[in-house]
C-alpha cells in the first residue's frame, strides 16, 4: 500500500505542479518532474531512502513505449546552475507493479535556475538527451 501511495503521490503531485512534461524519441515517451522532497509523506520518503529537506529536490523519469507501456532503459544526468557548476545525478531504478520509474535527488538553494540532462539509452539501442530547464525553490 506505501509503494502505491508513492507512485500516487508521485503522479498527482506532477500533475498538479506541471502540465504534463514528456519528450517523443521515436516509439518512446520519456516523461519528466522535478518535485520538492518535502511533497512525500515522511513514511514513503523513508521507505524509498530518500532524504527530505528544504533545499531538496527530486527528479522522476519514466519511459513509455507506445505511450502506454513502461520499459527498463539506461538512465543517468547532470544537473548545472547558471554559475556553470555541474553535478552528477544519482539515478536509481524503482519498479512497482508493472510501473518503472528512475529517481534522483538533488540539492538546490532558493529560487535556483538548474539545466537538467539526462542521456537515455533506449531498448532499441538509441541513445538519445532529454535537456531541460526548471526553477526549483527552498522552503521556509
């Protein structure tokens, strides 16, 4: 039931910050959210390992072929201020039912401009870089 309530609030809380963030690479959808650490209920945070805090962020990747079914891919990133500095994201693979999802958290000040990339490796052997931008905040 926790796994559940996490990909739920994982999902409603994607939704409700962002319209629907996803990318097309041929017969893929890859879909993307950063969310605050803070949105997860301490329980599934826990159950997840993963650290909340004020200036923590997370962000979820999905990959969908054919818009509907979920597979493995290779996932990895970086995320860059506009100072120019760089830092790897700690991607790891979380598997709930049918559902795959890649987690990452990262560390952010207030009102932080961050570029994000992240190179996929597809099933079908493509690689191929999802580059996007996000303005995270700390909360008080």
């Amino acid at each position: 039931m926790v796994r559940f309530s996490f990909f739920l609030t994982l999902l409603c809380t994607a939704f409700s910050a962002h319209a629907e963030q996803f990318v097309k690479f041929g017969a893929y959808e890859v879909h993307y959210v950063t969310i605050p650490t803070t949105f997860l209920k301490s329980d599934v945070a826990s159950n997840y390992g993963i650290v909340r805090g004020k200036n923590r962020s997370m962000v979820n990747i999905s990959i969908l072929e054919g818009g509907t079914r979920p597979v493995r891919s290779g996932v990895s990133g970086s995320v860059t201020n506009l100072l120019g500095q760089e830092r790897t994201l700690p991607f790891r693979v979380v598997e709930e039912g049918e559902a795959i999802y890649y987690l990452a958290e990262y560390r952010h000040s207030d009102e932080e401009h961050l570029r994000f990339s992240i190179d996929i490796d597809l099933p079908d052997g493509n690689s191929r870089t999802l580059d996007f931008q996000q303005k995270v905040y700390a909360e008080n």
